[in-house]
C-alpha cells in the first residue's frame, strides 16, 4: 500500500469503519436465509448492499454461498481493492478480497469456487442492461433468480451498533435543527436557513448523498417550507416538498423568506456513517393562530396512535388504518400529507442505509414493525397558506418503541425572536 490508509478516519480521527464481526454476522445471516430459500449463492454489485456486507462500496462485487453449501465466498473488487482491504478490515476481513475477473470469465470463477446454478442477484436495483448482461454470460449455470426481498429483509432488523449509528444520526439531527432555530427569522429566505443546517451536519461527516429504493427519487436532506410554500406540489412521494432552488432541484428549501405570523415547516435527514435519522419541527416568526396550534396538536395525537400500535405489534397497514380513520374524524381528510388528488399514503417509512426501507405505514403492509426495526412516523397535514406536522425517528425494542432523535426534548413549535 503506498497511500496513506491513517486518513480515512472519521471525525476526531475515530475509526469509522464497520466492525468485522458486524460484516460476519451479516454474512452469516444471509447464507443461513438463502439455505432456508432455497438458492445456492447470491452476487451482490449494488453499492449499498455491499456497504452492509463489506463495509465498503469499492467497484466489485461479493458472492456469498448459502449455508452448508460448498461454496467459497469472495470478495472481488476491480478498483480500489486496497481500499477495499482496508475497509473491509485488512487481515481481519471475514473473507478472501482479490481482483474481480473478467467478466468472459465469470461462469468458471463461480464453478471454480463451488457453484454449480446461477447466483440469485438484485433484480430491483440492476437496470435491465446489467441484468441482461450478467444472464448472457451465466447462461449454462441457468436463470437467475431475484434475491432482492430476502437483502431487504434482513437489512429491516438492525443490530445493536446499527441502532447506535442511527442514534448519533438524531444526535446530530438535532444539532442541525439548533442552527435552524438561531439562524431563522423574518426576512431570512429557506435556503439561507438551509445552509446553516447543512453546515452542520457536512462538519459532523454526512458524506452528500442521502439514499433511495425507488426510482428515480432523490432527496435533499433540509426541507424548509415557509407559509405557502407547505403547499407546493412536487415530485417527492412525502406529503412535503417545499420549492427547492430550482425546477432541475424541486424538492427542499427556495428562495421565499420568512414572513411573521406563519407556519414554517423543516424537515431534516441526516445520515451517520449512512444510518439515516429524519426528524420535522415547526417554527414561526411571531405568533400563530390557534387553528395552526390545534392542527399541530391533532397531528401528535395521531402520531401517538402511530407509534401506540406499532408498539402493541400491530400490523403496519392497521396502524395506517386506524390514525387516517381518526385524521378523516378530525375534519382532515383532504388534507393528510398532502391536498388532492396528490396525497401521500403513508404516516411513516422505514429508514436504515436508504430513507425509503420497508414495511411501511400504509396500505398493504400486512405485518408488524419487527423488534429492532427502524421508522420515522410523520404525520402532516397541508394547507394552501401552509403545512404543519411532527416527526421523529423510533427503533422498536422488546421494552417497546425508543425514540432516536428529539423527541420531548425539543418543543413542538419554536418562535424565532424578532
């Protein structure tokens, strides 16, 4: 190695790195579900699931072998495999790093370590061309199969140190919000409050990009909607959108400003080592009227009955089913994240690595939030002269749902002084 591997650290020269011993038991799991499927092995290229198998996203690919079968896992990297080792845990790795082969000669490197099928791959994440290629040149090992549900499900439950990554993501979520409530104020425009909070969390380490399943989504991690701006329509499958700077950036802050006496909606991502914690508090400049203070206190009510069920073991779509029958009883049916014919289904969304992670509260997801489960419940309602809502980040535990970011800590609605 002839670079200098002491500085990829992380803030205050800590060693960000994955723990091997996280790597293994993912691995671990991974084989033993595929056996329990079924599938002789399972290629990975996806550059998230091969952060949460090797602790790095360097261009390669893993192929992980199903419990009790003969194949050898491998870690082939085509750039940079140095850092790869590295990152992966250099002597510690749980398994070989070498250099990815050809692709004219996949099919005998497979055999060669013991495969004799095709490896399942991600089939909702490889774009077609890709998917097309890698069935050409595996042909004679036959079809491949999608291995996508059995990655997202084992990535739903999160381990101890995950949890604490995500735990130190709200830490910082608040931190973020703390430069909102002293940078804000009339005559402040969103983007300008924005950039305060982006400080902040750019310094903490937040690496740029914020993560998402569904196509083509992507997000800005500091939403700030001032008055009206609650009600602009975007692209964004959330009930909030806000202007954004431009058409090519519609999602996010924009350049309105802070008038007195309106409700001022941000809603903050931040990621920790990837870990995502998403959060929402209301602010104003001066006071606001009681319908906003009582639309504010509805919304927590129906977060209550979000996170009460949750917490009961209740499926997802029954927690959604009940909080949107009591929204429709409030007087809010046209307006629960978001005013027709472009509302938002959903109360909460599972986060982990990406912000879009599964179950969610909503229609259709018939099974509970499973214990160690990670989710932000965001109930909103919007108006045309604005939004107001609440949102925090919870992991399900056995003594019930903790929450990850603010929480009580931090009130509800914050007035910026004049």
């Amino acid at each position: 190695m002839t670079w200098d591997a002491g500085r990829l650290m992380g803030s205050d020269n800590e060693d960000w790195r994955v723990p091997t011993r996280e790597l293994e038991e993912r691995r671990f799991r991974l084989s033993k579900r595929l056996a329990e499927r079924g599938i002789e092995s399972v290629l990975i290229d996806d550059p998230v699931e091969l952060y949460w198998l090797t602790g790095g996203r360097q261009n390669g690919m893993i192929l992980i072998g199903a419990e009790g079968s003969d194949i050898q896992n491998i870690h082939w990297v085509k750039k940079s495999i140095s850092r790869a080792t590295f990152e992966a845990g250099e002597s510690d790795a749980p398994d070989p790093i070498l250099p990815q082969p050809r692709m004219n000669n996949l099919e005998k490197s497979i055999r060669d370590l013991g495969g004799n099928k095709a490896p399942a791959m991600l089939a909702e994440k490889l774009p077609h061309k890709r998917w097309k290629f890698f069935s050409e040149k595996l042909n004679n090992l036959g079809k491949i199969e999608d291995c996508t549900p059995i990655l997202y499900s084992l990535r739903e439950i999160k381990s101890d140190w995950e949890i604490e990554m995500h735990r130190e993501s709200g830490r910082i979520n608040r931190e973020m919000f703390q430069a909102v409530k002293e940078m804000g104020g009339s005559g402040r425009t969103e983007l300008e409050i924005a950039a305060a909070a982006d400080e902040v969390s750019r310094t903490a380490g937040f690496g740029g990009r914020i993560r998402m399943r569904r196509w083509p989504m992507d997000c800005d991690r500091v939403v700030i909607a001032a008055g009206r701006s609650g009600a602009i329509p975007s692209y964004f499958d959330s009930a909030l959108g806000g202007l954004g700077a431009s058409p090519i950036s519609s999602l996010g802050a924009g350049h309105a400003k802070i008038n007195p006496n309106e409700p001022v909606i941000v809603d903050i991502v931040h990621l920790h080592r990837g870990y995502v914690s998403d959060c929402t508090r209301m602010f104003s400049s001066g006071k606001l009227s009681n319908k906003w203070h009582e639309r504010l206190s509805d919304m927590v009510e129906i977060r209550n009955s979000v996170v009460s069920s949750l917490q009961r073991g209740d499926n997802c779509s029954h927690a959604w089913r009940n909080a949107s029958t009591m929204a429709e009883e409030m007087g809010y049916a046209d307006h629960l994240m978001g005013m027709p014919p472009e509302q938002a289904v959903f109360l909460g969304h599972s986060v982990g690595l990406e912000l879009d992670e599964t179950p969610v509260v909503a229609e259709g997801f018939d099974r509970e939030l499973p214990i160690g489960g990670t989710m932000a419940i965001e109930p909103k309602v919007l108006y045309q002269e604005g939004a107001v809502g609440t949102e925090d980040t919870y992991v399900r535990t056995k003594h019930g749902m903790e929450c990850l970011t603010m929480g009580d800590s931090w009130e509800l609605l914050t007035e910026w002084g004049e």
